[in-house]
C-alpha cells in the first residue's frame, strides 16, 4: 500500500537542475521517497523561464507520482540546486522568483552534488555530463574549479567532447587535419556536412553537442586516432582537476554525470583508485541543503533572546 502523507506533516522537495534535464524528489521528514519527476533543461543561463518552467514540470510529476495534486507545491519545504547560479546575477534573478513553495532554499547544482554524494556531509565532487567543474567542501571551506560554462569551460564535458569532434571534422573536410570516421558518423547524426554543419550548430545550447560525444567515444573503440586524442585531453583535465580537489583532502571524493563512468578508461589510475561511488544523487543533497538552512534558522531564533539580553 502507497504511502500517504500526512496533510500537515513536513514534506521535502530536492531539485537538481542542469543544462540537459531537471530531476525532483519529494520526501517525507524521515526521508522517504514520495514520488520523482522528470523535466527539461534548468540552467537559468540559457533562460530563466525556461528553467522554472522545467522546475514546475518536475515538481508536479513528483508531486502527481506520489498521489498529491499541484496544489500541494505549497505544502513543500524546497532545496533547489541549480546550474549557473554560481554567477552572482544568477542567483539574484533566481532568488527573486515568486515561487509556490512553503520555503525556498537556493544553492548551486555542484552544492547539491555534494552534499548527495557524501549523504549531507563534507566531501569533493567532479561533474562530468553537459558539462563539467569541480567543488570540495572541507572544514567549511568551500572550492569551486570549472563551472564557467559553455563554450568557455565545461572542459573535459559532453559537450566539449561534441565541440572538439565537429573542429575535426572540419578540419578534416579541408584536409588540414587527420581523416576521422567521426566524419560519417556526425554528418548522419546532423543530417548535413561542411558550411551547413556549421550553421545548424551555431547558437544551440550545450546539450546539442554532448548529444555527439557518444559518437566519439564509438570512434575511439574502434581505435580511431582523433576520438582518441580527444578523449585522451578529456581525461588528462578532469585527472588534474580531481588531483586539484584531493589536495584539499576532502573525506571522499565522487564523480557522477552521464559521461563519468566512460570516462574513466581515460583518467589517471590513481584518481580512479580514490574515487568513490556517491551514496545520493544530487536532487537528494538539495534537500539535505534545506534541512541544513532550517537547523542555521532554528538556531538563529533560539539564540535571539539571550542576545537581546545580553545587549540590555
């Protein structure tokens, strides 16, 4: 039998939202899942309704999977990890949107990642999907490595892979580079070759070119030199970006995206040996994040008498 929430019992919604896609869970107090939702990209970068639309879209597939009704949103205590809202700006717009929740809390997608790999705990974390960055947290100390988005970071990503693939062919089209089959394989992907190729990638977003590092991965199994070469650049920058955040000596380090687990062939083994499986996704450290915001705000109350007596 399903589990039904109480009307006035406390209810938890993590948001994970990122270039490609926005994932929601609603949980009880004590931590049991009630129901998950799926919705479209959530990076305000790329369009801040765009973004609070596909957090509204997951949120009421959630809401709907765990037998609520939309009118329910105001009832959830929100922990809302976003991508790009590590720019200032970003962050600003976000925090001002008059939102359904009962609360809001707002952090970064590389927060919530964290604190999900390490169950609400300190730790470091490597992204590597759409795109790619860095984040440790240790002693309260907090570095971010990356996270300057595409097309002037995101090294090492989907994304980047696809980016670099189509410079190639490119360049092998005008025989200033190495023949590739990549050639075949992204001019069928794209339906189009040469100038065409280069109108029809021109000003999409990030997620259009993660959708070709499949291809390039492919290639490379089939010991193309190019694939390669790219994948090779890949893992010799999220290597160095992991060694970066393990000299900050974080308790665990994880890595999660959809390109991590291909990625790995192609990272330095001593970074492979250190990395380990994260214990949440991170739609679940954007709740741990909220309950974390109320303990501060519990403690920040109870500690407001003794200083107005203390001022007196």
């Amino acid at each position: 039998m399903a589990f039904k929430p109480d009307s006035v019992e406390a209810l938890y919604l993590g948001i994970d939202g990122g270039g490609s896609k926005c994932r929601a869970v609603i949980t009880a107090s004590d931590g049991r899942v009630l129901g998950e939702g799926l919705g479209g990209p959530a990076n305000p970068y790329f369009g801040l309704e765009r973004a609070i639309t596909s957090i509204l879209e997951a949120t009421e597939q959630a809401l709907a999977n765990a037998g609520l009704v939309p009118e329910d949103k105001g009832r959830l205590i929100a922990g809302v990890g976003l991508a790009g809202v590590n720019l200032p700006h970003l962050f600003a717009e976000v925090n001002k949107w008059q939102h359904p929740f009962l609360r809001m809390y707002l952090t970064t997608d590389l927060h919530a990642a964290c604190l999900g790999a390490h169950e609400g705990k300190e730790g470091a974390v490597i992204v590597v999907g759409t795109g790619s960055c860095g984040f440790s947290v240790v002693n309260g100390e907090a570095l971010i490595l990356g996270a300057h988005g595409f097309l002037m970071g995101d090294k090492g990503s989907g994304a980047w892979i696809g980016l670099e693939a189509i410079k190639a062919v490119l360049l092998a089209a005008d025989e200033l580079g190495p023949q590739t089959q990549l050639s075949d394989s992204i001019e069928q992907l794209l339906g189009c070759k040469g100038l065409a190729m280069i109108e029809k990638m021109t000003g999409v977003p990030s997620r259009s070119y993660a959708k070709i590092a499949p291809l390039v991965f492919a290639a490379a199994e089939q010991q193309d030199s190019v694939a390669i070469d790219i994948l090779t650049e890949s893992g010799r920058y999220i290597s160095a970006l992991a060694n970066k955040l393990l000299a900050t000596e974080p308790l665990r380090l994880s890595m999660i995206g959809g390109v991590s687990m291909r990625l790995s062939p192609w990272l330095d083994k001593a970074v492979v040996e250190q990395v380990l499986a994260p214990i949440e996704q991170p739609e679940f450290g954007a709740i741990h994040f909220a309950k974390h915001k109320m303990d501060e705000q519990k403690k920040s109350r109870l500690q407001q008498p003794d200083q107005r007596e203390s001022v007196s």
